[in-house]
C-alpha cells in the first residue's frame, strides 16, 4: 500500500508518527487508571440530525466546522480530515487511535470529518449521530481537569455556532440518552487484581444498575481485552454536568480501592504464581516470533501488571499505551506503509513489541 500525496493522507502519516498525548500514562493514580474522557453531544440549531438531514444539510454542518477552525484563533493549530477522503485502513486506524468512533467509521453519511488538535487531547467528529461530538482524552484520572478542558472549548464553539437547546430537555441529540447534558464520562481502568480475585463480575454487575456502563477498550460494542475496562455514565438527562462527574468519580474511586486491596491479598498469598506469569507473560513477548492481537493484549497486560508491582522499573506506561494501540491490524499496516494478511500482521507484531520492550 503506497502513501498518496493527498492532504488527508499526509495528515494521517503525521498521526500514525505520532504519540497520542492520553498515552504518556503520567497522570493521577496512574497505576490504575488508564486515561479518562469526556465527550459533549451537540448539534446546531435549524439543522436536522444526521440520519433526517440530506446531503446539502449535511455539507453546511462540515462548512460551518472548516470556518470554525479557519476564523477563531483558539483553534488555530486545530487540522480537519474528511473521512470520505481516507481509505478503510485509514479509517481503521483512526478508530484503534481512539481519535474517532466505530459509528463515524460505519455510518454511510457523506460529509463526515473529524477536528483534531496535534496533541489529540481534543477532537470532534463531524456529523457522526450528532453534528458534533467533542471528545477530551487525558491520562490518568483527570475528571474535573477533562471538564474545565472540554467546557472551555465547547463555549468558544457556542461563540460561532447556536446549538439546538430546550430549556426544559437540554441539548438536542440524535439519542435521546444523550439529551440534556450530552455529556458522557469516562475512565479506563486496568482491573487484573480483581480479576485474578474473580471478583470482577459481582462489582461490574452492581455498576450496571446504578446507570452506569462497563464497556471494552474501544467503547461501546467491543470486547473487554488485557482487563482493561471502561466505565462510563448512560443517562445524560436530569443531572448536572458537575453531578454526572461527582457520581463517575465515586464509582471509579470504589473500583480503585478494590482494586488495590486485590493487589494486596494477591503479593500476600499468591505472589510467586503472579509473579511467575507476568515474567513468564515477558519471556513470549520478548522472544515470540509470531503473536496475534488478543493474545498481545492480554501479555500486555500482564507486564503493566508488572510495572504497577514494582517487578519492571525500566519499562513505563507510556511504553506499553502505545504498543496497545501500534500492535492493532491497521495501525501495524500504516507502519510498514503496507497492506499486509494476518500471518504477516502476527510477524510483523511481534517484532515490534520487542523492539519496544528492549
């Protein structure tokens, strides 16, 4: 697969060179928490959702999106790319970056771009199910620094844009569990301690029915990988933005101390059989001459584990956030600027662990 000299192409080359700013790993209680997020769902007054607009309707969504970037300086650095431009492993490799949805990546509308600063702190996708859905990913646990972020950002587009609001339901959205709000919160959590405690389902499980998900690495409609989880409110309506968070920080707080009490009941009674399969997770990945994503993920996180428990003190986090993400199917292909099958992608996967890991 050659690289075209077009816009979109070279703005994706320049992604794929770079390290996404969540993957540092140096935020707080980062021995736990992966990254958190914030996304606000907005669309713009007088112009019909996404799935009821025509493409004209839709186009004007995407202008009002370039001018915004083009006329107001606090998005100065800010660079669009039109999906309709890119090719499906492009697109892929968005997704695996966590720059954009699987619905942006899926849904046929035309017209579809997403905004993104350099450092991908911030980004916003454009006629996705909503006109706009603004993201902001940080590491570590950063609920009330995400929000004061994203808030900021979503008034200067307030400034350029009228949102379709109601005083009585709040935002309009596209879904009406967006409505109100539109604001969905949430943490990444790396959970092996309770795992290995196999008390991961009942804590979960009570999660669940406090309106509050528990969703895989990608979101919504993916697996649970490498025992990270995503934790994340459902219902954006009748509460405050500052209450969603409130409640998302208590819930993700009960996890944390959980969490830590497994780690502590597991070096108290079972560290040699722990420490012998994160080491033995690090011999397959040093030495593997083949290796498939799931099985990748899962070492992967065996030797965060590690890091976490002092074993590894010269690997850190942000070594093993971005080989989460360059070990992914598209992202590997990008690498070698190459379409490759999957027996070439398992090759190609483990050298690259291994060049990080040494």
């Amino acid at each position: 697969m050659e690289i075209m000299s077009n816009k979109e192409a070279l703005l994706i080359r320049e992604l794929r060179d770079t390290t996404s700013g969540w993957t540092k790993g140096d935020g707080p209680l980062n021995h736990i928490v992966v990254s958190t997020r914030l996304r606000l769902a907005r669309n713009i007054q007088d112009i019909p959702f996404p799935f009821k607009a025509n493409p004209n309707q839709l186009e004007q969504v995407l202008k009002k999106s370039e001018n915004l970037i083009k006329n107001n300086s606090f998005f100065q650095d800010f660079k669009l790319i039109k999906i309709d431009d890119l090719t499906d492993l492009d697109i892929q490799f968005l997704v695996e970056k966590r720059l954009i949805s699987l619905s942006l990546a899926q849904l046929g509308y035309p017209y579809r771009a997403f905004i993104y600063k350099p450092d991908e702190i911030i980004s916003i996708m454009v006629n996705e199910e909503d006109h706009f859905r603004i993201q902001c990913l940080l590491p570590g646990f950063q609920l009330e620094k995400v929000w004061e972020i994203i808030d900021c950002y979503d008034d200067q587009i307030m400034k350029e844009i009228e949102y379709s609001f109601n005083e009585n339901e709040g935002f309009l959205t596209c879904c009406p569990t967006n409505a109100g709000t539109g604001l969905r919160a949430s943490v990444m959590l790396h959970l092996p301690g309770l795992f290995y405690k196999n008390k991961l389902n009942d804590l979960l499980s009570s999660i669940s029915k406090t309106g509050y998900a528990v969703r895989g690495f990608y979101g919504e409609g993916t697996d649970f990988q490498g025992n990270l989880f995503q934790v994340s409110n459902q219902v954006t309506m009748g509460l405050k933005e500052n209450e969603i968070i409130k409640k998302l920080e208590m819930i993700s707080r009960l996890l944390i101390d959980e969490e830590e009490r497994a780690r502590e009941e597991l070096m108290l009674h079972s560290r040699q059989r722990i420490e012998d399969q994160i080491l033995r997770a690090y011999g397959i990945l040093t030495n593997a001459r083949i290796i498939s994503t799931l099985e990748a993920i899962d070492l992967l996180s065996k030797i965060r584990f590690g890091i976490e428990l002092g074993i590894f003190t010269k690997i850190g986090y942000d070594t093993i956030n971005r080989l989460m993400l360059i070990i992914q199917s598209a992202y590997i292909q990008l690498l070698k600027n190459k379409k490759m099958n999957e027996n070439e992608r398992d090759i190609a996967r483990a050298k690259i662990i291994q060049e990080l890991l040494d």
